[in-house]
C-alpha cells in the first residue's frame, strides 16, 4: 500500500469526491482520502493523503488557507456564488474603487460569518445543502473565523479580484456575499482558486493527468510527500531497540529510553515539546509530546505494528 501526501490541483468540473475515485483508479488502492471540499466550479489545491497518511485528513483540513476570488458586486444569488439562482439584482453604479476598498478592509481581523445553506454542514443529521435543495432554509449559528489579510489585486467595477488569507472553516462565498451587503449592492463570488493550504502551494500541485503520467512511468514517489515529512518542523527522537514495543503499542516512554543523542537536539518544553518517534530501523511509529514531568505520550500513532513485525519476522 502506497502511502504519503499528493498536492493535487484540482480542476473545474470535478468534485473533491470525483479526484479521490480517480485517484483510486489511478494508483490501484482504495484508501484515499481528500482534506477539505472545493466546490465543482472551483479550482485549486486539494491535499490527498493515502495510505496511513489518510490520518493526516483532520489535521491539513484545520490550516490556514490562501484564496483568489473574484466578487461580483449587484447581484445576489441562494448559492451566494454565480452558479446559483439569482434573489436580487441592485444597481452598482454609486460604488467608488474608494469605498469597495474600505468596505473591504472592514473585514479584516475575526468576524462572525453565517454557513451559507449550500454549504455540507450537518443540521439534524442532514447537509445544509440536502435541506437547501428541497426548498428549505434553516436557522444556522455564526461561527468566527479569522480574515488574516486580503489584498486587491484589481477592481474593474462592478468585479473585484483579491487574494484571501484566511483560517479554517471560512467560506469565502460568504465573504462575497457580506461585503456586497455592506455596500448596499449585494455581491457574489464569480471565481475561485485556492492557492495554499499550510505547506501546499498551488506552484508545486499536480493535475490528474500528470499524476497518471508519472504512475504510468513509476516515477509518483517523485511528487509523493512522505508521511513523516508533514512534520519535519518537529525535532526527532529515537527509541533504543529493547524499548521500542512500548511505543509499538501506544504507551507512554521515559526520556531515558530513547537515544541520547537524539534528545540533545530536542527541547522538551513550550510547543517544541512535540516530536517524531521512530525505532532504530527508521520506521516513523507516530507524534508523542513530551508531558512536562518524565514520559512522552502518544499524540497520533502511524505506524502498523504488525506490519513492522511481519516484515522483520518476528
């Protein structure tokens, strides 16, 4: 089983779901999992994790992430994007570059953004986007989220283009949709590409086709992120031989039961408490912190015990 990160570029027309089933046919293994949905008419990074990086999913989906949109200003649609239905068409003719830049400045910093009923939010076991398609629009919670920076990069009026650091959970959609609102013309997202998710950049994501190209040639270890890379900014420890079952098992292990040498270069305190466990063979077993006192305990295990014992025939 192939395991690792492929920074995907995802293109229009294809759902998040449609990229996993081609990969799935592609590289001939069914655990594939994607790290957050883009939505078919947008484009850009999508990380797919396989193998026993599919664990990574909950982690990549909770980066920051950086987006290219373009709002379109007087219009307004149920999908709050230009897919959708259009609710209201308002004139735009008053609105200066002047007072779009400042309405969109406002959003900058934390802001409490209603989930667009289009959206795959649960309410009552069942996606907004389920209830929306039948007609129904339900009461949803505003959530925070964070709009680090954004940056217009062109204003041709009634469209705006600009570029979106934002955290999790942000709907950029919404984001649309609120700064038209604020300048009384509604507004709704034409475009959408993200071009970073954390480490993944869109200047080192791969299209399908090529990814099909280079499993074709056996040359996909070329592009696959290993595993244990997703943490290289973690200082690594390495267990002594007699005491590696520990940690095989998911227990605790006593500083003193891992090479010296290792530790030496690894800070046991703040958020350098952290690190990657391996055994002397160079198998990554998983994420362990370091508890303040005197064990490190598990925090994400990776590694198949048996497998490892299977291969070195025990």
């Amino acid at each position: 089983m192939i395991s690792g990160v492929l920074n995907i570029y995802k293109e229009k027309g294809y759902t998040s779901h449609d990229v996993v089933a081609c990969l799935r046919r592609i590289i001939g293994q069914k655990k594939i999992g994607h790290t957050g949905t883009l939505d078919p008419d947008a484009e850009g990074v999508l990380p797919v994790c396989l193998g026993k990086a599919t664990k990574l999913c909950d982690m990549l989906t909770d980066k920051d992430k950086t987006y290219e949109a373009v709002l379109l200003l007087g219009k307004t649609t149920d999908t709050q994007d230009i897919t959708g239905n259009v609710l209201e068409e308002r004139n735009t003719g008053d609105v200066t570059e002047e007072a779009a830049e400042e309405a969109i400045r406002k959003f900058i910093g934390e802001y409490d953004q209603i989930p667009p009923m289009y959206s795959a939010l649960k309410v009552g076991g069942k996606k907004l986007y389920e209830l929306a398609r039948e007609g129904k629009t339900v009461e949803r919670k505003s959530r925070r989220v964070t709009i680090h920076d954004i940056r217009i990069s062109e204003i041709r009026l009634p469209e705006i283009r600009m570029e979106v650091d934002c955290s999790k959970g942000t709907y950029i959609r919404t984001l649309c949709n609120d700064i038209g609102e604020l300048l009384g013309t509604g507004g709704c997202m034409k475009e959408l590409k993200r071009l970073r998710v954390g480490r993944f950049c869109l200047e080192e994501s791969r299209k399908l086709s090529e990814i099909e190209q280079m499993q074709e040639a056996g040359r996909l270890e070329e592009v696959m992120i290993p595993l244990d890379e997703m943490f290289s900014d973690l200082p690594e420890i390495v267990l002594k031989k007699e005491y590696t079952s520990l940690a095989y098992n998911g227990n605790p292990f006593r500083r003193d039961q891992a090479e010296e040498k290792a530790l030496l270069h690894s800070p046991l305190t703040g958020e350098n408490s952290r690190c990657r466990v391996y055994d002397p063979l160079g198998n990554f077993i998983g994420i362990y912190r370091w508890d303040g006192r005197q064990n490190f305990r598990l925090e994400k295990m990776f590694l198949d015990p048996e497998a490892v014992k299977r291969e070195n025939g025990r």
